[in-house]
C-alpha cells in the first residue's frame, strides 16, 4: 500500500480526503456510513458569529451534472458550537476543521479567537465568498484588498492552522492566492461556488428563493482544476483542491495539478460513502502506478 499522509502547514493528514463544509454537517451525522477517523480531515459545516436563519426555501435545486444552493450560512452562531457541538466531535479521531464565516474582518476574528480556545479544534476555513456589509455586499473574496484584510484580521488573533477558501468568481484566482499568502495563510482551498441559477419555465419564476445560488457538482471540475493549477504555481503554501469531485480518478487529476489534499462535497450527497471509496481507490490507483507515496503525483503535471 503506497504512503498517503499529507501535511498542510502544522496539520497532519492520515490521507489527502476531506470533506468540504456544508455538505458532511459536523460529521456525527455520517457516522453510520464511513469510519470517520479513516478521513484525513471533516470540515464542519459553515459558523458565524451570531445564529443565522439561513435563505428562504426553496433553497437547492438539482441542475445538469450538479446542484444549485443558497442555504445562506443556517447555523446557531459559534458560542452554541463551541458549546453543544464540540463535545460531541472533539474525540473524533481525525482532524475536525471548522468553516468560519462573517460580515466584517472584526466578525471573522471574534469568531476564530472563540474556535482558537478549543483545544481539539487544530485548523479553521476560512469562507471569503461571504458578502462585506460595508461594501454593499460585495464578497470579500473577489478583490485582493478584501481577501487581505479579513485573512490579517483573523490572522492576529487565530494561531492554528489557517486554510482560507477562495471564490471563483473573480478575474485572477491566483493573485488572491498570493494575497492570503502574503498576510499569513496556512494554505488555500478552492474552488467554492460558482454563481448560477435555474428557472422554472411554467412559473415564470426562480427556482430559488433568493433568484441565485451557487453551483457545485462535476459541472465545474473542470473550472475548478484549472484553478487549482494555477494557484499552485503561483504561492508556496499548499493547496487543497475541490470542486466536482466524485471518484478517485477524480482525486488523483487534483493531486497531479498541485493540490496537496483534496475535499469531497456534492457527491456525498449521492453515496454518503464515497469518500471512503476515493481512498481506497487513490490507494489503488497508486499501487497499479507503482507509486510508494502519494507525494510521487502531487503537482507532477
């Protein structure tokens, strides 16, 4: 069996799959699918500072080779996490990254400081795709000052591991990289979303609540590993990549473009196994390439 571990900055990975938050909820509910501590990490679902209600329903819609979705970030806030949900995943033999969201760089903050006291907690997410309230709702994530300023702001106060996941829906991925590298990001994950929609032609009408939603699925793999190959030639931190990932043949075209790990969401929704499927099948991919370790294709292209 080839070596699968992997690390990003200080975390050690048992493999390169994780699970991609808002799709795994806070992984207690997978548990009678796949052995949870044979991941190499669960991203729990999106947590903001205050409690949020979330959109309107309806709020997901099936699409040609993916899904559209505008849940809006539907959480208790991170006191109640901290407070209810970490005891029930803290002993989770893996590694339990939560996602982090919020308005304002202050929110990010506060809400990372609170997660930064949690002692099985080694690693947050950062969601700059959310929209800044100061700027009219223009997500952080699609400028490079915007991605600075919430990645410095968290960065003063969190001192685990920081992975900040990047919005596709900009004009250069890659300098955005280069900005969350710059002010002390652990690593970068991409791709989130793209922004779509879906009309219900009999209705006239949207079939989301809020008109658009954000598309994942094979539907953009092929967007999504374009970017990652970018990304990794362009910062020296690693990069976890995502984005329509549903086999292992699937895992292994991230690797080879320079993902250092990769994250599973969609498609948990199909097989609540599959990712259980896409190690054993990277191990299996390796060992029929007379690979030893994983290491071997990462970034090979």
């Amino acid at each position: 069996m080839a070596t699968l571990n992997v690390k990003i900055g200080n975390l050690e990975l048992k493999n390169p799959v994780m699970t991609a938050s808002g799709t795994f909820g806070y992984g207690v509910e997978f548990a009678d699918f796949v052995p949870l501590d044979e991941l190499g990490g669960i991203i729990v679902k999106g947590t903001t500072l205050q409690a949020r209600e979330g959109n309107d329903y309806p709020r997901m819609a099936e699409t040609a080779s993916g899904m559209l979705n505008c849940v809006g970030l539907q959480n208790k806030g991170v006191d109640y996490f901290c407070e209810h949900i970490y005891p029930q995943i803290k002993d989770i033999d893996t590694n339990m990254i939560v996602n982090v969201s919020g308005s304002s760089p202050e929110t990010y903050a506060e809400c990372a400081a609170r997660i930064d006291q949690l002692e099985k907690i080694p690693a947050i997410e950062l969601n700059i795709s959310c929209p800044n309230v100061k700027q009219g709702g223009m997500a952080f994530g699609v400028t490079c000052e915007g991605a600075a300023s919430v990645v410095r702001a968290v960065r003063e106060r969190y001192h685990k591991t920081l992975i900040v996941k990047l919005s596709p829906n900009v004009t250069n991925i890659a300098d955005i990289a280069c900005a969350c590298e710059a002010e002390g990001a652990d690593a970068v994950s991409l791709i989130n979303t793209l922004m779509g929609m879906a009309i219900d032609v009999e209705r006239r009408q949207p079939l989301l609540s809020i008109g658009t939603g954000g598309l994942s699925g094979p539907a953009i793999k092929p967007v999504a590993l374009r970017m990652v190959w970018q990304v990794a030639k362009a910062v020296k931190i690693p990069v976890v990549g995502l984005g329509g990932i549903s086999t292992a043949v699937d895992a292994v075209e991230f690797l080879m473009a320079g993902a250092t790990a990769i994250e599973i969401g969609t498609a948990n929704f199909l097989d609540p196994t599959v990712t259980i499927k896409v190690r054993d099948g990277l191990n299996e991919w390796l060992d029929r390439h007379g690979c030893s370790s994983v290491h071997e294709i990462i970034g090979c292209l």
